[in-house]
C-alpha cells in the first residue's frame, strides 16, 4: 500500500515508526514530517489547510490510505473532500470530528446517550453563563468551546477565577462557553478503535500536562506520559467500553453520523466510576509515543480496516510490557519556547536498549537538528516494569546534548517506586 501520513509531530514520528514495520507498506509519504520522520518516509511539502492540494497530490501518487495525525484537518473535514473522491482516510468525517471540535456538541450526545459526564450549562451569552456560576458555586471548570490545543480550559477553585475566566472568553461575538462541575480522582487517557459500527479496546495511557514537578503550574500539550494506565484492569475496560464508547457510537450511527477514527477518551476515575472528560477524535500526543511500542499487531492493517468499516472481532494484541516517554522541550515552554538550539546525540542514545527517540519540533539546518518547536523531542523506552522504563528513558536523555533543554524529571511518579 502506499500511505500519505498527515502531520509532523512525535505522535506522527510514532506512527512512522509503527507503519513502517507493515509487510503491506510499499511506500510512505509524510506531510510535512519532520527530519526524524524522512529516515522513515519521503516527506513532501503539502499545505495540509489546502484540500484540494492534498486531494491532487493523493490521485497522483496512487494512495491507498491517508493516516491525518492532528485534530485541525479532521474538524475542518480534509476526511470528507478525499472520500468523495475515492480516497481511504483514517479518521473521521468533519461532522464526526466535532466529538473533539466542540464541548457543547459531546455535551448533548452525553446527554442523548446516558453517558457518565460532569453536569455541565452551556451558555453562548455572558450574563446567563455568570447566572450559572451564581448557581454553581466554586469550585467550577470553564470551558471555552471549540478547539483551543489545551489552552481553553480553566478549573478555577473561586468564584473569581471563574468569573474572570468567562470575562475572558466572552470579549467578542460568537463565544460559547461550558460550565461544569470539577470532578475529582485519577485521569487516565483510553482509546478505542472505530469503523463506524464497531469500537476495539486499542489501549491505555496515563499523560502529565502540567510544566512542572509535581504536576504544577501551566498546562501544556503533555510533558510525558507512559502506557498502560495500570488503574484500567479489564474489568474496567469493559465498563468503559459499555458505559461510554458504544453509546457514543450508537448515537452517532442514530444521527446519521458514523465515527471512524480513533476515539481518544479523556477519563476521570471517580468515586462512582469512570466518567468522561471529553473526546478527542485521533491519537494522543504523547501518549501514541507509548502506546504503539506495546502494540503487536499490524498498524496499517488496523487503520486500513477502521476506514473501510471493516474491523476484526478482536481487540489488537497488546506486550505485557511497559512504555514510558519523557517530553524534552524547549526553555520558555509553553509561553514562549525558544527555539534554533542545536541537538545532538540522538542516533547514539536511539540505539540504547529499548530506547526509541522521536522527533516533535525539529528541522535540520546545515547538516545538524535545530529546535522549532516548544515540544522537541520525546526519548521513550519500553520495560518489563515502569522503574526500569524511567530509568532507560532518563539515562538516554543525559546523553543528548540540548543547552536549551527542560524536561520533568518525574515522569511516570504514580507508577514509580523509586525515584531515578
Ligand atoms: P480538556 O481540554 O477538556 O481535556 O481539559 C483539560 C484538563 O482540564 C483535563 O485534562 C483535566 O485535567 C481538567 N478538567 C477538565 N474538565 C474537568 C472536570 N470536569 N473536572 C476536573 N478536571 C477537569
Ligand atoms: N496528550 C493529550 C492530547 O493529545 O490531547
């Protein structure tokens, strides 16, 4: 098969990675990829924005399936334009997106469903949203709607962040807002493979969003992240694949909108069950760096299967063992990373036993890897246990040579016995 991956981000190096190992890849493109990515993948210069310029480059080249990595050409429906045309993607339709698009649109299928969510108002109008915080009380969670890569979402503890947070968010037209109540217990990412009709169990992961030890201060795109979440015992699994992921996709087949995809579900385990945080509609970032290390079966076949609505009975074969990546980012990150530092020793700590290195922000500039980005890159290593991934990921980390480099060093701290 010849596939064009869409993104250039460590979740897409993973996917590189992953696809590469299918007895039916005949040739990989990458859009735009990155230089980790181009030892696996010819990476092409495409304006992923630019539908029709995906959908020439497609017919073209003859592609069998297009993988799209990221949520923004999934809600702005590049799924929709090449299925018209004879094209397999793997994600899902611009109507199915929204399960990630929009926090108000999961909010009415929770609903419609019967799906364990926070309860929540929507308000698109400053004065009835601080009415419902009247209401509320703190603590309370303010969601602006639509997709905001992490940044949308406050938990105010006082009623005064969450009126400052919904000042906020209503400073022009068209704001829309979802109040929820906070809930508390462990969050745990959980995935599921979808073709329309069926869901399998592809996985669980457990990431650290916040910047800082401890898991504190300013949220990012996840600063690490390590696999399987050991609070999901089958058990658990199966309730969350009866209580959460069937309903969704039957309420989406009742209205006329199947999802294919992944469906990434963002957990919190809370003292009466597990109930749902929200959805994203592709593969996490980081958490696909430590997912797809464990998985046994074929990707392609898995992906190819899920676009054509055709997936086996079985749940993919998963490793008994573990995986564990710590994020290196760039100093400044999130609010203002700074970027052009000089990487090396990548090749030399990749072949480290059980060390897997994927690049997330990165270019390559007169021979030598540069940082563009605010994630950089993610050193991940398998293990019989998560103490000795930690301590494989850590050891390869001090031999990269980054003088810009941050990264937290206790990735993994629910799971790990000793410190490293
Ligand atoms: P989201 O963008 O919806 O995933 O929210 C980002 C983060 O905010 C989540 O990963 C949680 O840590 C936190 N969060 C969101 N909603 C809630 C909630 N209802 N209760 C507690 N924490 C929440
Ligand atoms: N790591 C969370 C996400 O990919 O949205």
């Amino acid at each position: 098969m010849q596939v064009l991956l869409i993104g250039s981000g460590g979740r897409e190096h993973a996917l590189a990675m992953a696809l590469s190992k299918s007895p039916h890849l005949a040739r990989l493109f990458a859009a735009p990829g990155n230089p980790g990515m181009a030892a696996l993948a010819e990476c092409v210069a495409l304006d992923v924005a630019d539908h029709a310029a995906v959908s020439a480059f497609c017919r073209k080249q003859g592609i069998d399936l297009v993988v799209i990595g990221p949520e923004v050409p999934l809600v702005a429906g590049l799924v929709d334009v090449l299925v018209v045309q004879g094209i397999a993607c793997f994600g899902p339709s611009k109507a199915a997106a929204r399960l990630e698009g929009s926090k108000g649109f999961t909010k009415r299928i929770c609903n419609a469903a019967g799906i364990p969510t926070a309860q929540y108002d929507a308000c698109d109008q400053l004065a009835p949203a601080l009415d419902a915080l009247a209401r509320r009380g703190a603590p309370l969670v303010v969601k602006a709607d639509g997709l905001a890569a992490g940044k949308g979402v406050v938990v105010a503890e006082t009623a005064a962040e969450a009126e400052a947070a919904l000042r906020a968010i209503f400073t022009g037209p068209g704001a829309s807002v979802v109040l929820e109540e906070k809930l508390e217990g462990e969050e745990v990412s959980f995935f599921a493979l979808c073709d329309g009709h069926n869901a399998l169990y592809f996985g669980s992961a457990q990431d650290h969003k916040r910047i800082g030890e401890g898991d504190t201060g300013p949220n990012t795109g996840g600063m690490g992240a390590y696999a399987p979440a050991p609070r999901m015992t089958p058990e658990l699994v199966e309730e969350v694949m009866a209580r959460i992921i069937r309903p969704t996709l039957a309420e989406m087949n009742r209205r006329g909108t199947p999802f294919a995809g992944m469906l990434f579900a963002g957990l919190m385990l809370t003292a009466d069950g597990p109930k749902l945080i929200e959805f994203n509609t592709r593969f996490g970032d980081p958490e696909t760096q430590v997912l797809l290390p464990l998985l046994e079966d074929d990707l392609l076949g898995l992906l190819d299967a899920s676009a054509h609505g055709r997936l086996p009975a079985q749940s993919p074969a998963l490793s008994g063992g573990v995986a564990l990546t710590v994020v290196l980012a760039a100093r400044g990150y999130p609010a203002a990373p700074q970027t052009g530092g000089v990487l090396t020793g990548i090749e030399a700590a990749a072949a480290l036993p059980g060390v897997i290195i994927t690049q997330a922000g990165t270019a390559m500039k007169q021979g030598h890897i540069v940082a563009t980005g605010g994630r950089v890159l993610n050193v991940t290593a398998l293990g019989a246990t998560y103490d000795e991934a930690a301590s494989r990921a850590y050891g390869a980390l001090a031999t990269l040579t980054y003088a810009d480099g941050i990264w937290r060093r206790d990735i993994g701290w629910r799971v790990r016995t000793a410190a490293s």
